[in-house]
C-alpha cells in the first residue's frame, strides 16, 4: 500500500512540476524562436566540395598533344637557389609542396617542343593542384587545374533587408538552402594561384635555362 | 532558474540537431543524385586564364537519354571544350597589356602619332567599347591603363597619388583620344600616354566567343564561368537553373538568387580585388572623372544580359555612375536587368532596375 502511495506521489509530484514549468518552457521556445529572428543572423555555413578535373595522363595529353616522347623528371633545388628565387620572385616556398619539382618534357623528332611542370598550391579553402606548360623560351602556354577544393556559398537564411525594394517586387517563392551551383561576384582572385605560376617560372628557368 | 536554463539549452539543443540532421540527409541524397548525372552525361574542366579561373562545363546527352552515354559523344565534348580553352587562350595573347607579343602591347607602345594596323576582330571589339563609352558619359573607359599604373605603383609604395599627377594623367587618358578607322583597320592615339586596358572587357568577350564556339560545335547545354561571371545556356528549356549572388558584405553567402537561362550575368564589386594605402581600402575600378578608385555606397552590381561582353561593360559602368545615374544607363539599353547591392550602415540592402522581370528568390 505504501509503495502504491509512493508511486501515486512521484507520479503526482511531477505532474505538477511538468504542469508549472510547461508554460516556461513554450514561451521559452517562442521566445528564443523570435529571438534568434531579429538578431542572431546566421552564418549561411558554406560547403567545401573537392572536384577532379583532369587526370594527369589527360592533362598531359592535352597540353602535350602532337609529341612523340614524353620524359619525367624530378628536380629538387637546393637552400640557396630557393632563397635567391625567393627574393626575386617575392614568393615563399611551401614545405609541404615544394621539396621536389615535377617535370615533364614534350620531345618530338629529338628537340624539345614543350615544359609542364606539376605543381600544388594553397588555394583559398584548400590545395589546388594544376599543370604549367611553358615553351622551351619560357613562354607560359597554358595552365589547367587538376583538382580543386571548391566552396559553395549558401543562400543566409535571413531575409530581413529585403523589406524594402526598388522597382518591382519579387512575388515569387522564397527557396531556402535550395541547391545552387553557380555564383556570380567579383571576379575570384587567387593570389596562391598566382604566385604558383611565378613561382614555378622561375625554377623553370632556374633548372632548365642555366 | 537553473532547471529553466537546462531546458532552454537542451531544447534549442535537440532543435538544432535535428536540422542539421535533415538538411544534412537531403544534401547527401542530392548530391550523389547529381554527381552522378553529372558523371555521365557532362564534362567539366578548369582552366586558369586572365588571372582567374575558367570553368567551362557542356552538356553533351540528351536530357530524355538514359546512361550509359556512347564513349564517343563524351571524347568529342572533351574535344570542343579544349577548343573553347584554345580559343579562351587566344583571346587573352590578344588582348592581354602585359605580354610584350600582344597586339595591346604592341598599340599601347607604338601607336602614339602613327597608325598601327590591327585586326578586324580587335578593331570592331574597341569600336564596341567605344560606343559604350559614349553611352556611358566616360564611365566606363578602355583608356583607363595609365591610372591603373598609377595607383598600382602607389599602392607598392604606399603613397596617395598627387593631385597634379593625376590631372595631368587624366588629360592623357579619354575614349576620344582614340582614332580608329574600321576600314583598313588602323588605329592611332592622339596622346603619348594613351594606354589601353581591357580588364574589363575580355572575359566578357572571351565568354561570348567561347559560347559561339560550342554552339558551332551543337552543343545545347553548357554552363561557363568565368571566375564569377556567369554565362548558361540550353536550348531545351526544361527545367530552369538558378544560380546566387554573392552577398558583399560576407562573400561566401547568397543574398539572392535568380533563374540564368540563355543569358549571362556580371558582378562588379570591390570585394575581391582592391588595395590598401596608408590604411584605407581603395577599390580596383577606378573612376574616370575624378581619377581615384571609385566610392560610393554600391557594394556590388549585377548585370544580366544576353551578352556577356555587354553584361561586363555595364557592370563596370554602373559601379562607376553610383546608383540613380547607372539606373538610367540600364534603362537606356534593350535587353539589360541589373541588380544592385548597397551598402546600408554596413548592412546590404537590395535595388533592382526598373526592367528587371527575372523572377528569383530572395535568399
């Protein structure tokens, strides 16, 4: 009998306690759903896809088309041709990407008709692998990416700003996190990208020209 | 209060697992959908020309075709994307200042008192930006290159350029120092510092030569982009793809979004490329009536139109007139909608063109 009235008051107990602290919690809730409305904005959290491009045999025959030969090699540089290419190209060397430099070289009835060099850059939200191809003079001839980390944007979820338009109202649907591929902005610079290509003229000229 | 502030944690708590888990689901579900879509009936490739990256993605199967698709159709869509890249390549040997083989090169050093013969191509591509420039009131100018070498030198050195070096280059720059005789292809500044810079330019041009190219080759679908300039086409029509907007004020969001269907859309904004001197941010566009890099409330401006060479030219212009000038701009054009972001005490507020009927979505 005890343990009945026991149960019974537990029970009972927190009936009372659901009861009191139900209304707290659902303005809580409501609260906190107007709350984060009008001031939290969120991040719009943007998703990193890697995307591969070209395999390097593809590549290879795309920027190498009518050869006949093609030789591999790995060249390494030592402290001071790195320092010296350093200062004068303005860039540093990556540790991680820039032990060894891969070469390729296109040969067709015995002369040499084109460089690519391999290489790995830091991008903006990861590595960007890609390909160089330079004419025997030096000439860069063509660059194309191997594999990239990409980031889609996606869409903020607050839509406040748009209360007020010029011109015409857009009366269509309002689509959340929908899926977007393309984004249009200022033209992407890419200062890895850039200092790469430099960096990788240079030890081309380094190794081959000298 | 303690027991309130556990609930309030472990409610928001289970709300936000819960959305994650969701939208985490859907995306994993979509994703692999469209990869695999993507895998076989499409080939996308990346080039980095003009100091950005081109992506150049075609369509070669018909959308009502089920895989897998013949190896062959796959082989030749890698072939016409290649050609695309060559023809992107060419484009920028022509019309690139920096390289000492382009014809640019060549003009900007050589053609001061004495006509250079250039080609039909490059000669109606500078008469085009010409005729814009006079639309445009001297906005958007291709003589713009020896103030860009100014305030790049300045930024180097991280000076503010005087007033009298600026003066005496603005005298040197302007449209109409530009004699060009379409006939027999000839060109011929009337200044000595006259250079041209066609930053603004090419990979709008090079956008339309690329889509003429597929086109030629019968490719109905194809989605290029040019470092964030957008050119989609597709001749079926089926279903419509929408592509963002890239929000200025934090750019890895969407602030908003529209059908891209058979057109192409520009943004000009500072966001990406600009410089500091002493401190301050100055922009990459720089206006032509004052000589200083253009500053004003417009965080970035879209334009879409069927020409991405158009589409190109009027954003720059745009971005220079500031807001009510650069309306009546698009209001003079045929085809052209424009979508503008300012900024409002730091926050983005949008403007559309009187003509803008796209459609879209906030975001």
């Amino acid at each position: 009998m005890a343990k009945i009235f026991k149960k019974c008051l537990i029970i009972g107990l927190g009936l009372v306690f659901f009861l009191a602290f139900y209304p707290v919690r659902l303005t809580q809730y409501f609260c906190d759903r107007l709350f984060a409305k009008n001031t939290a904005s969120y991040t719009g959290f943007a998703d990193v896809f890697a995307e591969v491009f070209y395999s390097a045999e593809e590549a290879l025959k795309i920027l190498l088309p009518d050869t006949q030969d093609i030789k591999e090699e790995t060249r390494t540089l030592n402290e001071d041709q790195k320092k010296s290419i350093a200062k004068q190209a303005e860039i540093q060397f990556d540790p991680e990407f820039d032990k060894e430099f891969h070469f390729y070289i296109g040969q067709s009835n015995g002369q040499i008709t084109c460089y690519v060099a391999e290489n790995t850059v830091k991008g903006k939200w990861g590595p960007i692998h890609y390909m160089l191809a330079l004419e025997p003079d030096g000439k860069i001839k063509d660059v194309l990416i191997l594999e990239l980390k990409e980031k889609r944007g996606r869409p903020v979820k607050e839509a406040r700003f748009l209360s007020q338009f010029f011109g015409k109202t857009i009366d269509s649907p309002i689509k959340l996190n929908k899926d977007i591929k393309g984004i249009s902005g200022a033209t992407i610079s890419s200062r890895g990208m850039s200092n790469g290509i430099r960096k990788l003229v240079y030890v081309f000229n380094e190794v081959y020209k000298k | 209060m303690f027991l309130m502030k556990y609930i309030k944690n472990e409610e928001s708590l289970a709300c936000h697992c819960e959305s994650a888990n969701v939208s985490m689901a859907d995306e994993a579900i979509s994703k692999q959908a469209r990869d695999k879509l993507r895998d076989e009936g499409s080939v996308k490739r990346l080039h980095y020309l003009m100091d950005t990256f081109l992506s150049i993605e075609v369509f070669y199967a018909d959308e009502d075709k089920a895989p897998p698709f013949p190896e062959k159709e796959r082989d030749k869509a890698k072939e016409v994307v290649e050609k695309a890249f060559r023809e992107a390549a060419r484009i920028e040997g022509v019309l690139t200042r920096f390289r000492e083989d382009s014809q640019i090169y060549r003009i900007n050093n050589y053609s001061f008192g004495k006509p250079c013969v250039i080609t039909k191509e490059l000669a109606n591509l500078i008469s085009t930006c010409i005729e814009f420039s006079k639309k445009a009131g001297g906005a958007f100018d291709i003589t713009v290159a020896p103030l860009m070498e100014l305030w790049a030198n300045a930024a180097k050195q991280n000076i503010i350029p005087l007033p009298n070096e600026l003066s005496s280059l603005l005298q040197n720059t302007g449209y109409e120092n530009i004699i060009l005789d379409s006939e027999s292809s000839t060109i011929v500044f009337t200044k000595s510092l006259l250079k041209i810079d066609f930053g603004a330019v090419g990979k709008g041009y090079a956008l339309d030569r690329i889509a003429e190219i597929l086109k030629e080759n019968r490719i109905e679908k194809a989605r290029l982009d040019f470092g964030g300039h957008l050119y989609y086409f597709d001749n079926s029509e089926l279903d419509t793809e929408y592509i963002g907007i890239r929000n200025p004020m934090s750019c890895e969001e969407i602030i908003f979004s529209i059908p891209l269907e058979n057109r192409s859309i520009s943004t000009s904004a500072n966001y990406e490329r600009h410089f500091n001197i002493q401190g301050k941010r100055y922009g990459h566009i720089i206006n032509l009536l004052s000589g200083f890099p253009v500053d004003n409330r417009i965080a970035s401006v879209s334009v879409i139109s069927p020409s991405a060479l158009e589409a190109d030219i009027l954003s720059t212009a745009f971005f220079a007139l500031g807001l009510d000038k650069g309306m009546q701009l698009i209001k003079n054009t045929n085809e052209a909608e424009a979508i503008i972001v300012t900024d409002n005490n730091g926050k983005p507020q949008l403007y559309f063109s009187q003509n803008y009927e796209g459609g879209g979505d906030a975001a």
